[in-house]
C-alpha cells in the first residue's frame, strides 16, 4: 500500500501532489501545508520522508514498528504522536497503529495494521476549505476524533452481545461456550479499556500542553476528542461491570436451579422410601408374622402406603419442593 496520499494544500484547497523527496519552503506561512500519508511504508520511503522534513532519527525508527502503546513526543519544533486504531473483526478486536509526525508546515502519517474509517477523512476535509485552512493542527484534531469516533461502535457491537447473554443466562443454563465467551469479552474490554486510558492520557497532553506546532485556537478543539473518550470509557467501564454481574447471577441461578433439582429430588426419594421401607419389612421371611394372614392385611397395607404418600406429597408441595 505504500503512498495512500501525498498533497500540498493552501488556503484549505488542494493544490497538487508532491513527492515524498519534494522539498517545499514554506516558512512560519500557515496557510500552506503538505499531508502525506503512508500505509506500511518501506524503509526507504521513511528515510526519504526523514531526509526531506528533518525528521528525528528516533521517531522514524519508532514509526517503523507495527504496534507501540499510544505516546506523545516532542523533537525539537516537531511533535509525534503514536495513536491506535481499532476495529471489531468477528468476535476480536483488531487494533492498528497511527503514527503523526506533526509540523508547522507538515502533517505525515503513517498506518500500520486496521485503518477503519480514516480513508474519508481526506474527502470531508478538502470538501469544506473552512476545516482545512485552519492548517495542520487543525488536521491532526480530525484524524484523532476520527479514531475516537471508531471506537464508539466497537463498544455497541459489544454491548449488543453481552446483553443478549444476559438475557440467555436468566432464561436457561449458560453453555461452557458461553462461559468461555464471557472470559473472551472481559479479556478484550480490559485490553480495550488500557488503549482507550493511553489514548486518554495522549489527548489530555495535548488539551494542556503548549506546543509549537498547535495554536491556541485549535486546543479547545483536542478537549471534544478527550470528552468523546471519557464517555467511551465510562460506557466500557459499565459493560465491564455488567460482563461480571453476568456471570455472577449465572452462577447464582445455575445453584438457584441445582438447588430446585436436589429439592425435587430429595421429596420424591422421601416418598418413595415409605413403600420401600414397608416392602422391606414383610419381605424378611419370618414364619411367626401374624399380619400375613389377616385377610384384609394386604389391602390394609397398601392403604397405608397410599396415605402416608400422599401426606408426604402434600407435605412437599406445600414447603414447595414439589
């Protein structure tokens, strides 16, 4: 994939393109800046970059990495920043790494791994010339709020599954497929909810810092992308607490239930066990048992069986074990 995009932009409109090894002297001039994005770049596509925009060394080395945590540096009157993508593939969360090298003059970027939704940003930029003339710093707003704005549906397509298991696991036993999902889903809202705390810690820097390459009147602009992300992580917290209560009350009614069973169980061995006990006792063989020859004593018996059941029966249903 290589070069996604490489223009020169002035007064908000594109102007032409431009090669990675074109230098362009701008000055402290604003108005004019040059976008270039990169997806897997090659190394010798970093170091032309590098050479033609005085990168540092330490930041293109770190650029060429697929997967770093989020971090925000400063090199000189360059800032880079390192913010992760993320897009629900199945059943996992897919996670991508954007790198921003940030300039007066020059915003890069380059991708590695999931993009999501990034490939339009471009489009909706050039298309309302008020966005983009407000230069670099202004840009590089769009594309962390852009990453933002992915992980909102990432959250919902979760929360779609976890409350459909919450409502199986009140209905019917979970399966140990189900168990297993639910550990699966905890493992990847906590991994899910560390990027979004980096990520909140890069965007908080940037809400409070002062650097040379963003203007005072874009910063209020970086504290929308920090609401946007503690709203996401308190909705990730929340799921991350109904994913255990899930569980939880699984456990509870899945003993609830064993507990019904053993109930039931115990009450019809309780009745069963007077007709045993009764059969045991005229089974044993003596001769000297004067009931046997009563001629009414079989059908005495079984009439005491059939009360002494039903007393039972009737004792069970009303403890309501039956």
């Amino acid at each position: 994939m290589s070069v996604i995009a490489a223009y020169y932009y002035h007064e908000g409109k594109r102007v032409r393109a431009i090669a990675l090894d074109e230098s362009i002297e701008l000055g402290e001039d604003r108005t004019g800046f040059c976008w270039i994005a990169l997806g897997e770049p090659t190394d010798d596509e970093l170091a032309a970059i590098q050479a033609t925009y005085n990168l540092h060394p330490l930041a293109i080395d770190n650029a060429m990495h697929p997967l770093c945590p989020p971090k925000l540096e400063v090199y000189n009157d360059e800032l880079y920043i390192v913010a992760q993508t993320a897009a629900l593939v199945g059943d996992r969360i897919i996670y991508g790494k954007m790198a921003i090298f940030t300039g007066h003059n020059h915003l890069i970027t380059v991708r590695h791994g999931t993009a999501g939704a990034l490939g339009n940003l471009r489009a909706q930029l050039e298309g309302s010339t008020t966005l983009s003339r407000k230069g670099v710093d202004y840009v590089l707003h769009a594309i962390l709020h852009r990453i933002v704005d992915q992980y909102l549906p990432i959250f919902e397509m979760i929360e779609d599954d976890v409350l459909a298991m919450e409502r199986r696991s009140l209905d019917d036993f979970l399966e140990r497929e189900d168990v297993v999902r639910i550990f699966e889903l905890r493992s990847e809202l906590t991994r899910f909810q560390r990027t979004l705390g980096a990520m909140g810690e890069l965007v908080g820097k940037l809400v409070r810092g002062h650097f040379p390459c963003i203007s005072a009147d874009v910063t209020p602009y970086f504290s929308d992308v920090a609401d946007h992300l503690h709203r996401v992580q308190s909705m990730v917290d929340g799921l991350l607490h109904v994913l255990s209560t899930v569980f939880e009350a699984s456990s509870l009614l899945e003993a609830q239930r064993m507990g019904v069973i053993t109930r039931q169980l115990a009450a019809w061995a309780a009745i069963l066990a007077v007709p045993t006990a009764i059969a045991g006792i005229y089974g044993m063989n003596f001769k000297n048992m004067p009931e046997l020859d009563a001629t009414y004593g079989y059908f005495i018996v079984l009439g005491v069986i059939a009360v002494l059941c039903l007393l039972l029966f009737m004792r069970f249903k009303k403890a309501k074990w039956l």
